[in-house]
C-alpha cells in the first residue's frame, strides 16, 4: 500500500513552518521573498492578524494586495484575491506557500470578438443606418 508523501518545504514539515517567526522562515525562501519578507513583513504580519480576527464562519478574506507571499500560517484559508474586475476564490494549499498570491489568480481574460460592425469593412462603409 502506497501512502502519499508528507509535504515538506526545505526539509521541514508543515508543522515545524508553521512554528517558526516570519523572520525565521524569510530565510528558507528564495532571495527575492526573502528580501520582501524581511523589509515588508509588517504588511504580512497585518494581514495574519486580519486572518485570525475573523471568526470560523467568516474565514473568507477579500483582499485587494496581490504582492503578499503566503506563509504557512495561511494555509488552510479561503481568500478572496481582487483580479481587476472580481473577487476570485482561492484556497491556501501547502504547495502554494513561497508564492504570492496574485500568482493564483488571473487579470486578464481571453479577448471573444463579435460580428464587425457598420462601417468596420469595404462593402458596409456605404449601408445605410435606419
């Protein structure tokens, strides 16, 4: 019988990440988390605090900031990323941390063009508009 494999991120257990202080786990990431970690992490420490304000019933945060990487005490959580336009749903998975998280969610759509309208070619430039 095969047993998935435990999720680890830097030869940590999720358990283990999710004890260590912000500053502590910056130094696992990739220089470019790091470096935001270490001179924004009030902004993430805010938005943790955000988190852990709302109740069981309201553990849906909308959010308009797409630029904050995801710790590993997000996970689990349903966020609401703004995309431009809407809010978009996503659920903090143990693979999604070290990634922001506008990364989850897209800005732009696929573009569906209609028929052409009066005027747009040669042979209805002269109809007439009734």
């Amino acid at each position: 019988m095969v047993v998935g494999k435990e999720f680890t991120y830097q030869g940590k257990k999720l358990e283990e990440l999710k004890q260590l202080s912000l500053s502590e786990f910056a130094n696992l990431l990739p220089s470019r988390e790091r470096r935001t970690i270490l001179r924004s992490g009030t902004l993430i420490e805010k938005f943790l605090k955000r988190c852990n304000k709302k109740s069981d019933k309201e553990k849906n945060i909308r959010t308009h900031n797409r630029d904050i990487i995801i710790v590993p005490k997000l996970v689990g959580l349903t966020i609401s990323i703004h995309n431009g336009k809407e809010f978009t749903q996503i659920i903090v998975t143990e693979e999604m941390i070290g990634h922001r998280l506008g990364e989850f969610t897209q800005t732009r759509s696929r573009v569906q063009h209609g028929a052409p309208g009066i005027g747009a070619t040669r042979g209805s430039a002269f109809l007439s508009v009734k």
